[in-house]
C-alpha cells in the first residue's frame, strides 16, 4: 500500500489528497527559493565585480592577456563565420531583390542586416560558445582542483585576478569582434554579389555605406557592449561557483554557453524595443 | 613584520576552541580545541571525512565556523575584514592537498606569484634569487621552465612546498602531504617537512592518513573522531596505546 507522510500536520483534518497538495506546494516553494536565491547570488557576483573593477590594484597584465586571450585568439573563428554570414546573405538574398527589379538596393540590405542584427548576434552567439564555455570551464577546473583556494591564501583576490580581468576584457573585445565580423560580412557579400554579377570593390562599399546610417551603427555598438558583459559574467559565475567534482567542470562550461546564449537573445530583444522607441 | 624567534616556543600561535562547522544537516565538526605552540609539529588523525582539512581551512578563513573561536598570533581569525585576513594569510603557508599550481604558469612564474603580491618591495633580482634558493631546498633547481603538467606527482608536492616557503610562512598547514605518493616519494617529503620546520622555523599542522610521515614529522599527535579530539599525545603515547581506534591506525 502506498504510503503518505504527512508534511504539514493538520489535526484531524489531514486527507491524503491534501497531503498531496501540500508536497507539491512545498516542492514549488523549494523551487521558488531557489530561484530567488541563485539570482541574490548573481547579483552578489555583480556587485563585486563592480566594486571590485574600481578597487585599486587593478591586474592591468592579466586583463590585457584575457584581451590577447579572447580578441585575438578569437580572429580566425570570427573571420571566417562572419565572411560566410555575408556571403549567404547575400546569395540568399539576390533572387528576391533580383524579382523585384531591386538588384541595386542588395549592398545596403546586406550591410544594414549586417550591422544591426545578423553581425552582432550571430557573432555574441559564437562568442557565447567559445569565450564563455572556455571560462566556465577554465575557472571551473581551477576551483576543482583548489586553485582558486590557492590564490586565496596566498592573499591574492581572486575576484580581481580572474573574474574582473575576464569580464573587462570580454566587454571590450567582444564588440570590437562584433565590428570585425561586420566588415568582413560585408566584403563576403561583395564576393557573393560577384558571384553571379560584376561589381567594382569601390561600388559596392559605396552603395553599402549610403544606406547605413548613425542610428544603425549606434544601437548595435551598445547592445554588443552588453553581449560582451552577458557573457564574460556567465563564463566567470559558472566556473567560479563550480562544485567540487569533475563532473562539475563540464557542467560549468555547458551551463556558461546555455544561459550566455539565452541571455544575449534575450538582451537583443530588449535592444531592439529601445531602439525602435527611439528612432 | 613579526618573525618566530619573538614568540617563546611555550607560547600558542594558534589556538582553536570549541570550534563546530557542519554542512547543512551534516556536522563535520563538533567541539574541537587544540593548540600549536611555536616552534612544533602537530599531525592530526583520523579517518577520511572526519573533517581535518575542513579544520585547517577555518583557519585560513577558506570556511567560516559555525561557532567556536579560532586565535592566530592573537587574532581572532572571525573578527577580522578581508585586508586584516590577507594580512594573517600572509604569515600562514598552505600546502593544498592537489598541490593547487597554476596550470597556465610555469613553475617559476608560479613561484613569482605570490611573492610578488606578498613582499612588493623586492628587485627583481631579490626575487630571481629567492626562486632559485627554494627551487635548491627542494631539490628541484632544474624544473624553473616547467609546466605543472610536465611535472610527476611527488614534483609537483615539492613544488607547491616550495611556492609555500618562497614567502617565509610563520606557519604551515599541510592537507595530505603525501597522500598518492609512492613510499620513497613519501619519505622525502617528510623529510622536506622537518628540514622547513627547521630552516625556516616554522610551526606546522600536518594533516595526514600517512602514519609513517606522523611518526617521522610530528612533535605530538591529535586523533580526531566523530568530530571532537579522540585524543592528543607524544607519538609513544600512539605507540604504546591499546585502544581500538588508535591501534587501528598505529599497529
């Protein structure tokens, strides 16, 4: 026979159905707080970081080897997908323009979706992939295997050695591959528009640029200086708040690419609504 | 700063009373108090998850105490803020158990580490040379461009001992020393711990399953059981001891 405990006693009164209904509430309370719990925690995590970003003794070596790290190291990943973003932009693009007599208007489409969405996005996404999960996952192992711990008692901070330097330098470097992505993407779709035509080098950017204005530019510089942030604080809170095991190493990193990627999506929507009721 | 040779060696540097530490429902510690006068070796005891390196890192403040009080050259470690705790931590060398090196570092950058952080006002050929003379007590002066993965495991202890004494620790904390080592691994490293107690006059917690490295290391011994002191003596108190636990461990 299935048995019943109880979780909140009620004399006399206690069913087996409300006994039901109270575990579930529990277990939704439980998870509630949890909830409530891990985002005061996150929020700690911010505060330190920008406290401890203006605390004196700032780690200038170490940030500018995360930048070597993470821009640099970055290029080839970036070069390449953001000139096939722009090549299949505009190979995909070309027969509906073509239909519509608007052959014409195929750089400025090109480089406006560039610059505004598809640059920045696609870009924070890859860079969700490779930057964050090898943070979660560098961190990680460090707090495994106690260097973390290490670095503590040796009185270093370890908040400021390698989550500040980390996150700085994501929130830097990332916009600046985001700019690089863009205009790669742009020379990948003159290459496709030559493809099937024969446009000058000179043309096409000439055409490109007359359709890209300040407040498509603007917008998209700001919001990838937000991607940067979403993603060097991911990377750093996973890996720095890893368990103990193995296990947890992969966890982190996995987690870090999941919850950076849901983020610079959900960062992009907000971007976009403020963008629109500003222009 | 403050060196051993002002302490007398009747004298406690540290001192640990009723401290009690669980983690959520489960208590690791209970009552435990214990001294470390200057100047001695203690080894502390006991089986796995007893909670001994949770002890050690109270005392570096790696955990908080739920309770009990736990007094560092006259501090009480709980009281202090984060610059008086990076002040004490300077004083205490800890010897993590995994060796903990930087594995992005080369060995010397990581015995650099903190010594650059540590005595700031040391030239670069202070440092070059304070490197080198550790890197020779530990008999290890031709690893200086190795990479911790390039290292063995006994290597790798001696290195972290070595990253350990480069600063010149009043204290050392050692969690397993020579735990995954091979006996004559073991043996040397033992024999490190007495020639750093000796050099550079330090007092030491060692915690270890290793009884051979107690015996050899150890000014006096602490078993610890079901959280609290089981017992605390000479090493031929252990020796000579009939009791089941003990023997367990000594015979």
């Amino acid at each position: 026979m299935k048995k019943f405990h109880p979780v909140i006693k009620v004399k006399g009164f206690a069913t087996k159905h409300s006994i039901k209904l109270s575990e579930k509430t529990l277990a939704k309370k439980e998870a509630a707080d949890n909830f409530l719990t891990d985002l005061a925690d996150v929020m700690l995590f911010i505060t330190r970081i920008i406290r401890e970003t203006f605390s004196p003794n700032f780690e200038f070596k170490e940030f500018f080897r995360q930048c070597f790290q993470i821009g640099y190291k970055s290029l080839p990943l970036i070069s390449i997908t953001g000139s096939i973003m722009g090549l299949v932009l505009t190979i995909q693009s070309r027969p509906v323009l073509v239909n519509f007599g608007a052959v014409t208007l195929l750089p400025g489409m090109v480089a406006v979706s560039l610059i505004r969405e598809m640059g920045p996005v696609i870009t924070a996404l890859i860079c969700a992939g490779k930057i964050g999960s090898g943070m979660g996952a560098e961190l990680g192992s460090m707090k495994v295997t106690e260097q973390i711990d290490a670095m503590e008692v040796s009185s270093t901070n370890p908040m400021r050695f390698l989550v500040v330097t980390r996150v700085l330098a994501a929130t830097l470097m990332i916009p600046l591959l985001i700019l690089y992505a863009d205009a790669l993407g742009i020379l990948g779709s003159w290459a496709g528009a030559n493809l099937k035509g024969d446009v000058s080098f000179v043309l096409f950017f000439n055409q490109a640029f007359s359709h890209v204005h300040f407040m498509d530019l603007f917008p998209a510089v700001i919001k990838s200086f937000f991607f940067g942030a979403v993603i060097g604080v991911v990377g750093c809170y996973k890996g720095y708040n890893a368990g103990r095991g193995t296990e947890s190493v992969g966890v982190a990193a996995n987690s870090a690419v999941v919850l950076a990627s849901l983020l610079v999506i959900i960062v992009d929507m907000i971007a976009v609504q403020i963008t629109d009721m500003l222009i | 700063m403050m060196n051993t040779d002002q302490i007398k060696s009747n004298e406690p540097v540290i001192e640990i009373n009723g401290l009690k530490k669980s983690f959520g429902q489960q208590e690791v510690l209970i009552n435990v108090s214990l001294k470390l006068f200057n100047g001695e070796n203690i080894a502390v005891l006991g089986k796995s998850g007893i909670g001994k390196s949770v002890l050690i890192q109270c005392i570096v403040g790696l955990l908080t105490p739920d309770d009990g009080a736990i007094i560092v050259f006259d501090k009480n470690v709980a009281s202090l803020n984060r610059k008086e705790l990076g002040e004490l931590r300077q004083k205490i060398g800890f010897l993590f158990q995994s060796g903990a090196l930087y594995d992005s570092m080369t060995v010397k950058q990581n015995l650099e580490f903190p010594l650059r952080r540590i005595k700031k006002n040391l030239t670069e050929n202070e440092i070059e040379e304070k490197v080198n003379e550790v890197l020779e007590n530990v008999g290890l002066a031709d690893a200086l461009n190795k990479m911790p993965s390039q290292l063995s495991g006994g290597m790798r202890k001696r290195i972290s001992l070595a990253r350990t004494i480069v600063v010149d620790p009043m204290i050392m904390l050692y969690d397993e020393p020579t735990t995954g080592l091979d006996p004559v691994t073991s043996d040397e490293i033992s024999s490190l711990i007495i020639e750093v107690q000796k050099k550079y006059k330090t007092s030491s917690i060692i915690i270890t399953h290793d009884i051979k490295c107690a015996r050899n290391t150890a000014n006096r011994i602490i078993m610890l059981s079901e959280g609290e002191v089981y017992k605390e003596g000479k090493v031929a108190d252990f020796n000579n001891s009939t009791d089941p636990l003990i023997e367990s461990f000594f015979k």
